[in-house]
C-alpha cells in the first residue's frame, strides 16, 4: 500500500484536467479562511517531491514546497474569505467562497475537482470529495500548502497590525497565550465574532471558567 498522497485519484478521472482544493483556517477564532487550488503536471519530473498534508510538514517544508508547486504546477490559484464574510455567510459558506476564488485564480480552466474532505461545495467543475484527501491526492496535497503558507504568512502580518494576541504563533487557533490575550485586550477587528469565546468576551464573560475556550468553531 502505498504511503502518502498518490496520483490514483488524478489519474482516475478522464475528460479534461483535475485540480485538487483544499482550505486552511476553517476553526480558529480570528483571521480569514484561505483555500488553495492546484492543477499537477502528469509529468512525474515536474511533480515536488514530498508533497503531503501541510499539517504534517513544517514551516520551512511547506514555505519550501510551496515555491516548488508554483514554479511546477500547470495551473495554481488562492482565494480567501474575509472575517466579515465568515460573520455573514457562516463558515461553511466562507469556505466554498474562498474554494471557488481559488479556482477561479487557477491559468487553466477544471474540468474535475477533488476536495478535500467530506462536503461537496459549489464549485464551477464538477466535485468529488475525498475524505482524508490531503493525504491521499497529491493535487490536494499541494492545494493544503499553498492555503496553509499563505494564511500563515497573513496572520505573522496580522501579530504586527494587533500586537498582543500572539498571532504569529498560534496563527488565531486555540491556545493558552490567545485566550488571555482576548480576555485581558478584547476582541480586535480580525475575530470571528460568531465563535463562542469571542462572543463570551463581548458579553462580558471569561470563556476561562465557563470551559468555552476549548471550542474552536460556534455554536
């Protein structure tokens, strides 16, 4: 069996190119949600070696990989949905808003997408969804870095616009340094206002005590 993402998927699909499309930043409490979309070359020779869930390599393999599927893909594109378009849409919807600017970034027109997990967004080709994906399709592989280094790289840009909430290092995820943050300065304009820890902190209550801290997405 083989180990890690594979082109099986890819090259199970006839009529026309695949992109893989994954996203980044669905839970955290602040910061937009990005995604990313990459069409591979069949070629082996121009497809990075290492490609795997960004989730499992570091910061300096992703920011590695990521020039490497720039320069070698035959199409890539990133698209992202804003704090504000989170709020109104709900996360789900931010999601497939920022899954379908990606696409539509990419040089070259899909015909198929392969999306990681296991909700069948809106997109304008056809979709199919693969749990997992990002360690299992190459193409998604590639499309979970390119969304994770350029969401990454805005919230180190975000640490320096609100200084305090530790944006750098926890990238707006849960952690013990951004629930103090919250608590002690309050929510700053890139909080996801829906999530319940933001919104106990509006309300005046500590998510410390109250056991909210260790939700990530609203409820």
């Amino acid at each position: 069996m083989a180990k890690g993402p594979t082109f099986i998927l890819e090259r199970a699909i006839v009529g026309g190119p695949v992109c893989g499309v994954d996203e980044a930043g669905r839970g955290p409490w602040a910061g937009p949600v990005y995604a990313g979309a990459v069409i591979l070359s069949d070629n082996p020779r121009k497809v990075p070696k290492g490609l795997d869930d960004s989730k499992k390599l570091t910061a300096r393999a992703r920011e590695a990989l990521e020039l490497e599927i720039k320069d070698r893909a035959v199409a890539w594109g990133v698209g992202f949905a804003s704090v504000e378009e989170i709020f109104e849409l709900n996360i789900i919807g931010a999601t497939g808003l920022a899954m379908r600017r990606a696409v539509a970034a990419l040089g070259v027109a899909p015909a198929h997408a392969l999306v990681d997990g296991n909700y069948r967004f809106d997109l304008p080709c056809e979709v199919q969804t693969v749990v997992g994906g990002d360690g299992k399709s190459k193409s998604i592989a590639a499309a979970s870095i390119l969304a994770k280094t350029a969401r990454d790289r805005l919230m180190v840009e975000m640490d320096a616009r609100y200084p305090g909430y530790g944006f750098a290092s926890h990238k707006g995820y849960n952690a013990p340094g951004h629930v103090e943050a919250l608590v002690s300065l309050g929510p700053c304009e890139i909080h996801r206002r829906a999530w319940r820890p933001v919104k106990m902190v509006l309300a005046g209550l500590d998510p410390r005590t109250e056991g909210a801290a260790q939700e990530e997405l609203p409820f």
